[in-house]
C-alpha cells in the first residue's frame, strides 16, 4: 500500500486516522476483525445462562460490564493479532502451493488476451495452462476449469468422496433410525400426506419435496414412517454430494495437499452435527447445502473473472431462494457481490450477465410471487422476534416508566402483567405462543408499534441491548452451545405412525454427541474474512458473503438463543473459509511482490514478407 498524504487542511481526527491506516498499511483488516473478535470473547464472558432456554429473566441475564472490561479487550485483540499473523505465516508456508504450479514445476503463465500455446506432452492431455490474471485478480484454478475434462475429474472425485461420507454417515441413521421428526417436522408432514392445509410457515418448497416423497410412499402402501427413511435417506445423500464436491473443489482449485484434502473429507465424515441435521426433516441441510454450493460457485466466478456458465447460479441461487424465508436476500447479496467484483474487473458481456442474473431473478419473482398468491403467507410476527423480545423485556422489568399511551399499546397485544410472567431472555416462543397474545396487532397497525419501538429505545436503551444480546448470545458468543436447534434427535409423538428404531443396538447414541458452538463458528467466520481481506487476493471475500449475510440475518432475526441448525451453513463453509484465507496468503501468479501484475515485454510482431 502506498504511503498516505496528508494535507495541511485535513483536521486532526482525519491526520490521526490517516496515520493509524498507514501505520497498519494492508493489515487493518486484521486489526478490525481482531477487534470484532475481541469484543465477542468479552462480552461473551458476561451471560450467565441458567441452562434452559425458558429461564426467566432473573435466571438468565447479563453480569455487570467494569472499567477492567476494556483492558481485557485490548489484551484479546492484540493477542488475536498475533494468533492471526501467525496463522498467515503458517498458512504461507503448509498453505495451497501457488496456483500455476504442477507437481512443484511452475506452469507457463499466458498474457491477457494472448491464446494459450498448445499443450505439449509433459503437460499431460488436458493441456493445463494458467491465465495470468487482470489487475488485482487471483486465479484459482487451471485452464481446463469447465471442460469436459474437469467435469469428468468432477464427477468421479466426488462419488468417491461422498461415498466415503455416506459410509461415516450410515451408523447414525441407522442408530436414530428413521430420521429426526421435530415439531416442525410434523408440520411438514402432515401437509404432505394432506392432513394439514398448506402453509407457507415453513418454505412451501421444502414442503412439496417432502410430498413427493410421502405421497408416492402412502400410495404404495408403505406407511409414513418408510416414507420419513427413503426421504431422510435421499436428504443424506444430496448432503454429501455436497460435501463431496467442496472437498474436490478445495483440492482442484486451491492445490490443496493430500493431507488438508483428507483432513476436509474426515471433517465432513466424521462430524456428527452434519449425520444428525442431514437426517432430520427440516429444511436447514438442503439450504445449508445450497448456500455452500452457490459460495463454490462464486468463488470460481471471481476468480475467473466472468459469470461461467448460468445454470450453477439457477440451480444453486433458487435452492438458496426458495428453501428458506428469507433465503431471496441471501442469494440477492452473493450475486450482487460478485456482480460488483466484476464490475470492477472488467465488465462482463452483457448478454452473459443477463443469462446468468436477470433470468434466474425473474424466475424466483414469479415463483415467489405464485407461491403468495395460492399458499397462505407465514405470520409476520416470526421476522419480528428480537423486537417483540425487546419490548417485552421493557413490558418485564420496567412496567412503572411506561406512559399510559404506551400502557394502551401493550394491552392491545397482551394484558401487560402477562409479560412478566412469560418472558423469557433467551426465547421468543413463550410469548409468541401465548393464547393471549394477539400478534396480528402489530402488522394491523404498523406505525403505531413502530412508534412505541422507537419510543422506548430511547428511553430503555439499556433493555433494549440487554435484551437483543440474551436473544442473540448463542451465535455469537464462543464456546456456548445447547441441544436445543443443535442435536435434536427424537421423534416427537404423531398420529402418524413414525416412530424411532434403533437399529444399531444401542451402539450410537446420537443424543450424546459432540456438537459444535454457533458462536465459534462465528469466530471462525470472523478471522477469514479478515485475513482474506488483508491478502493478495481480495476479491474472493466474494464467496462468503453468503454465510456471512446468514449470519448477520440470524442476529436479526433469531427466535432462540440457541440454534446451530439456523446457520448450519457456517459449519459447512468451514473448510471452505480456510481454504480461501490460505490461498489468499499466496501470491497470484504473474503478480509481483507488491500486487501488481507482472506482464510480459512487448515482442514486436515479425515483418511481413
């Protein structure tokens, strides 16, 4: 980074910042995310959680923060300084080899524009050559990436790798046999089988694939409960495709060592909060899935530096559509993400970008739009939990400062001394759920309620912050974790039939497994995009604005403390996430030292005869 001038006329806030930015040079996204994790590890420190999430507010709360809070900070941040720099160094020297480079032999580099030599023998068939790059850009992948030789490598390394998972896999279906059927779950069944009227509760779609395997199953006369196993079953198996295919993707493109390769496999294999969510009949592991798989595709799409070809963002981006409320925003903020980087690029071709974008976006409208009209729309109130959480907690703790103005709002939802009685910090539903409650106010009357938030934000503060961080601590803060939205593994009783078979002879027992903290996830999140944004190659941030966009949507919208099934996808991007911020340690071929790409002499053209 070049050294920042400083003008006589700048003030001395902006001189101080200038100087700190040029004292950090690239590194400041270090010290930022640090910063960030810094603060999660303190604050964290201060919930005291009473072991259930129903806990009142007496039993689950925050301890006071002290003046010894901040040099705490300061001491985690520069220690997450070092342990970041030095994770760097380590991931320069075991990381992902340079791409361009074949067994240890460096690869010709081809200059933009120029067309890549013919293959010679030592190059093997597939004739693997690198572009260099465009200005900033990091290749990722070899020539060949989306010929017909790449898709067959493709195909084969992942059946084997998902081979490989599903036999991992295999002991806990059969121990929790024939999947995990939740409340929701019931839910979902009950419209398949036509017990339920349809629902947009839970996404539609998720729905209909479920129907499409219970209703064939009950024709055949097979019953709910095989119907549960052959779409458990078939669930798992797209899982691991999944992982499957990141494992191969992280080798081919990153020049992973066999070892990290092996490493990312037993991962995925070996984890048992992947077995225990791919067997469930909730929506989380198809969309957890979906999301890795439109990363992967970003991925490759900024390192390209183009769209590629248009049905990987269809599939991928309607799947992340359509299997989650919420799910259009996601998708929405990956492709515009990697629309931005490309733009920066080089501008792609138009009618590329309009196959790619424009069509698939029209698509999910038209869906979306035929799915409002013809299934009833959830209840408003679920996007609203931390809110309603909010001014419950006001309604809770400080009934006496309330104005009558406001006492009148609150009586229009809940008679106000119910709220004290069923608040509880860390979850939405006992509220939510109350007879008595009468949720339908709010979107009746939007301004209204939006007033009394804003009023009593300004007033309660403190409760209000209180009260988004008891709702939230469970994706945020490391190292908490419960079973509840994590390792669920019952089958709620049901008029159905279904009921679990232990198949394994009480060998496994899925409910004592190790699970993973969302909030250390979230840490893990953290530090790659911090360091990816402080390597060489900046552009790959691009692929995990998805999992990052989740996340931050789970921090607005949760309606459990708990719940590593709300961002499972933080789990499965994992490998993902390490692999970027090592190879965004390395240098990008045909770059120099200092990031700018080397081209090549200019060789005069030979006189014409």
């Amino acid at each position: 980074m070049g050294e920042v001038r400083l003008a006589a006329t700048d003030g001395p806030r902006r001189r101080r910042l200038a100087r700190v930015r040029q004292a950090l040079g690239r590194d400041w996204p270090i010290a930022a995310g640090a910063a960030v994790i810094a603060a999660m590890l303190t604050a964290g420190r201060h919930v005291h959680f009473a072991g259930r999430l129903t806990a009142s507010a007496d039993e689950t709360f925050l301890t006071p923060f002290r003046a010894t809070d901040l040099a705490l900070w300061a001491s985690l941040a520069a220690a997450t300084i070092i342990a970041l720099v030095g994770l760097r160094a380590v991931f320069r020297l075991i990381g992902p080899p340079t791409p361009g480079r074949r067994g240890g032999r460096a690869g010709p580099v081809v200059p933009p524009g120029a067309a890549a030599p013919a293959p010679c023998a030592a190059d093997g068939a597939a004739g693997r050559w690198t572009a260099a790059p465009p200005d900033g850009a990091g290749a990722l992948t070899r020539r060949s990436v989306g010929t017909t030789t790449d898709l067959a490598a493709a195909r084969r390394a992942t059946l084997i790798f998902a081979g490989v998972i599903v036999l991992a896999w295999l002991p806990w279906y059969l121990a929790a046999f024939p999947g995990v059927v939740l409340p929701d779950s019931l839910s979902s069944i009950g419209q398949a089988l036509g017990t339920r009227p349809f629902s947009n509760h839970h996404p539609i779609t998720f729905t209909l694939l479920v129907a499409a395997v219970l209703a064939p199953a009950k024709w055949l006369g097979l019953g709910a409960q095989a119907g549960v196993a052959i779409f458990t079953g078939l669930q798992a198996l797209a899982v691991a495709g999944m992982c499957g295919y990141s494992v191969w993707w992280l080798r081919s493109r990153l020049g992973w060592n066999p070892v990290w390769q092996w490493a990312g496999l037993g991962f995925f294999a070996l984890v048992p909060v992947f077995p225990i969510h791919s067997i469930s009949v909730q929506k989380d592991a198809l969309f957890a899935a979906a999301v890795l798989g439109l990363s992967l595709v970003a991925a490759d799409a900024v390192a390209r530096g183009g769209w590629g070809r248009p049905s990987p963002w269809w599939v991928f981006g309607l799947a992340v559509t359509l299997l989650r409320n919420g799910g259009a925003a996601v998708a929405l903020v990956q492709l515009a993400a990697v629309w931005l980087v490309l733009r920066r690029a080089a501008a792609p071709r138009r009618p590329v970008a309009r196959r790619t974008v424009a069509r698939p976006l029209a698509i999910t409208a038209i869906i979306l739009l035929v799915a409002q009209m013809a299934v009833p729309a959830r209840d408003p109130i679920e996007s609203l939990a931390i809110p309603v959480q909010q001014l419950s907690r006001v309604a809770a703790v400080a009934p006496d400062q309330l104005t009558p103005g406001q006492r009148a709002d609150f009586e229009e939802l809940m008679p106000l001394g119910r709220f004290a009685d069923l608040y509880a910090p860390g979850l939405v539903d006992p509220i939510k759920w109350a007879p008595e409650f009468q949720s339908r106010q709010i979107p009746y009357h939007p301004v209204r309620y939006a007033a009394l938030y804003l009023q009593l934000g300004v007033s309660h503060p403190a409760a209000f912050a209180q009260a988004w961080a008891l709702e939230t601590f469970g994706l945020w803060a490391p190292g908490q974790k419960y079973w509840y939205g994590s390792m669920e593994t019952r089958v709620e009783p049901n008029d159905f039939g279904i009921e679990r078979r232990d198949l394994t002879g009480g060998l496994i027992d899925p409910a004592r497994a190790w699970h993973m903290s969302a909030g250390s996830l979230a840490v893990a999140l953290v530090a790659a995009v911090a360091l990816v944004a402080a390597g060489r190659r900046r552009r790959l941030l691009a692929a995990l604005v998805a999992p990052a966009a989740i996340w931050l949507l789970g921090l607005a919208t949760t309606p459990a403390a708990f719940g590593l099934r709300y961002v499972l996808s933080l789990a499965l991007t994992l490998p993902l996430a390490i692999g970027l911020a090592a190879a965004s340690a390395t240098r990008p071929p045909g770059h120099s030292r200092d990031e700018g790409p080397v081209r090549p002499p200019t060789v005069p053209a030979p006189p014409q005869p």
